[in-house]
C-alpha cells in the first residue's frame, strides 16, 4: 500500500532529479525495500532506471552478511534505489560507495556535522553506525540485468538497547532534534542521481577518491580484513580510483582489498 509517511506528491516536489525517482513507490510498510522491487520488476520488467521505492516501516529489512536491520514506523528511512546501468559486472561494487557518500553528503547537510564513511558501506558518527548499504545484483548473459542499491538511515530513534547501545547511533542522537523523512530521503536522492551521472559517464570513482578518503573513518589506522579465504591486518590508506580499499601489510606491500562479501573492522573495535 503505497501512503504513510512518505507520498508520491511530497516527495516528487522536494525532489530535484530527473532519473533517480522518476518511478517512487511511496509504502506505509513493506517486509523489504530491495524486495519490492525485485518483486516489482519480475511483474514489469519495464520498471525504469532510477525506480525508488521508501518506507519508513519495513519489517524484515537486511544488511550484508544475512543481517536484519530494523525500521520501526515512523522514525527512519528505508529506501531502495533500481538500477540499469551499463556497467561491467565487476563495476558494480562502487556504486556502494557513491550512495555512502551520497548519504554523506544529506545527513552532513541537515546536521551541520561531518558524517564518515566506513568502507565500503556504512556512514558513521562517533565511532556508531547511522547507515548501511546493501547492494544487490542480477546478472544475465553474463551482464548486469539490474543493480539495487538498498540504504537504512536511521534519523529518528531517540534510543538503542541491548547490542546496538555500543553500534548505532541516529542523527536525532547526534543533535538532539528530529528531522523530517521525506526532505533527507530526497536529499539522499538528490546527491546519488549527481553522483550516478558523473560515474557513468568516467566508469570509475577518481573524481571523489579525495572527497571520500577524507571521509573515510579507518584511513591511516590499523584495519583486519575479514575475508572467508583468510583474515589480515594492515594499515588503511584509503581508496583506489575502483573503490578498493589500500591497506598497507607489515612487509610494506599493498594490498588491493575488493569489497564483496569482504568486511573490514578496526583492531580494536568496529571502526
């Protein structure tokens, strides 16, 4: 049922884009935002680059790795962006990092504090988590038939218990103050499409590898690797222009570290 919180209206007049949400699906609940719109194509393969489909009540959302996120109603966003993009399968991973710093870049710009990235998924404030990426991809032919790009920002919550005390953290937490859904969610929308633009046209993220190494929380830290074909550790130099992480082992060689189903952790804590 596509009402609650967000609407088509509201949100198509705060938005200043022409792909990103040319199609909005405006939901007052939904299990999953990226499963609404697989669900979505595999009824209309027509839906169009760009599709969005929000909510600020998803019940059974996830991250990486098999991980539930939680949306209660009415505090925070849950939003999936569709995607079609002529890209090779291997590219796909760095639109992760261009919705992190979109994310960014919208909740920097509402809160009037900086807003770090933790490579190559999650937007962090304090040492805790305000936003985590997940991106999913089909794959036909051997070519992208779609990319989507599901992002969690919690704005809202006015507090977490059990294990998410030490983890989460949320832009109401940060400031004190509440913030309006559907004016960061466009916002958010906003800053991807000028990313995604720019991205298709050079294919690569070296127009905001010093923008995103600025942000990056690890950069100049020792990092562990967890990879299931064996952990490492090293020190974090920033990004490559793939959106690799460089990270520097104690031989002196580098490292180039693909994202995947790769997870990157501080040695003595999450960030």
């Amino acid at each position: 049922m596509e009402t609650g919180i967000f609407n088509e209206r509201s949100m198509k007049s705060l938005l200043h884009t022409k792909r990103i949400g040319s199609r909005l699906f405006c939901l007052s609940q939904v299990d999953s935002t990226n499963e609404e719109l697989k669900r979505r194509f595999m009824a209309d393969e027509g839906l169009p680059d760009g599709a969005v489909a929000v909510t600020s009540d998803q019940t059974a959302g996830k991250g990486r790795r098999g991980r539930g996120w939680e949306t209660p109603p009415g505090v925070n966003i849950a939003m999936s962006v569709f995607l079609r993009p002529k890209l090779m399968v291997d590219e796909a991973s760095m639109l992760t990092l261009l919705m992190a710093l979109a994310v960014s870049r919208a909740c920097s710009e509402v809160t009037g504090q900086k807003c770090l990235i933790k490579w190559p998924n999650d937007v962090i404030v304090d040492g805790k988590k305000i936003c985590g990426i997940l991106t999913e991809m089909s794959v036909r032919d051997g070519g992208i038939e779609y990319v989507i790009v599901g992002v969690g920002v919690n704005v809202n919550t006015p507090a977490f218990d059990g294990e998410l005390f030490d983890k989460a953290t949320s832009l109401m937490l940060m400031t004190g103050r509440s913030f309006d859904l559907c004016e960061l969610a466009a916002l958010i929308m906003d800053h991807f499409e000028t990313l995604y633009e720019t991205f298709l046209n050079r294919r690569d993220l070296g127009f905001i590898r010093d923008e995103y190494d600025s942000l990056l929380v690890s950069r100049g830290k020792k990092v562990r690797i967890l990879d299931p074909k064996g952990d490492l550790e090293g020190v974090s130099l920033g990004i490559n222009d793939r959106g690799e992480l460089l990270v520097e082992l104690s031989d002196g060689s580098v490292r180039n570290i693909y994202a995947g189903e790769v997870s990157v952790r501080g040695v003595y804590g999450y960030v």
